[in-house]
C-alpha cells in the first residue's frame, strides 16, 4: 500500500497518481488550490505532470479572498 499525507491525513495513491488526479479525487478543484509538496510549493502548471510517491507530504490549502 502506497500512502501519502494530505493535510496530516494517510490517503492511499493510485499508480501513477499525480498531483492533479489526488485533488481530483478529492473533490479539490486544482486552479484553485495551493500545493506544498514536502515542504516545496508546486508550481500549478505541473500538477499534471508531478507524480506522488510513498511517504510525500503534502499541504493543500484552497486561498480565501477577504479583508
């Protein structure tokens, strides 16, 4: 089993599951959500294209407009 943290939160991967298919699954719309991947941001236009592997953290964090 290939498990990642979200949020401080276990979620099993699919193979070959990326940045943009783990929101997708989680009903998190990508254009609209920040990613930090260990500690690093991900650039939004790589979503696609950056696969998880076991034992990533990520922080998802959707951004709140307001004043």
């Amino acid at each position: 089993m290939t498990v990642v943290l979200v949020n401080n939160r276990e979620h099993e991967l699919e193979p070959g599951e990326t940045v943009e298919s783990l929101l997708a699954r989680l009903g998190v719309q990508g254009r609209y959500a920040l990613v930090e991947r260990n500690g690093e941001p991900v650039e939004r236009a790589r979503y696609g294209e950056t696969e998880l592997e076991r034992g990533d953290r990520l922080v998802v964090a959707r951004p709140v407009a307001g004043g």
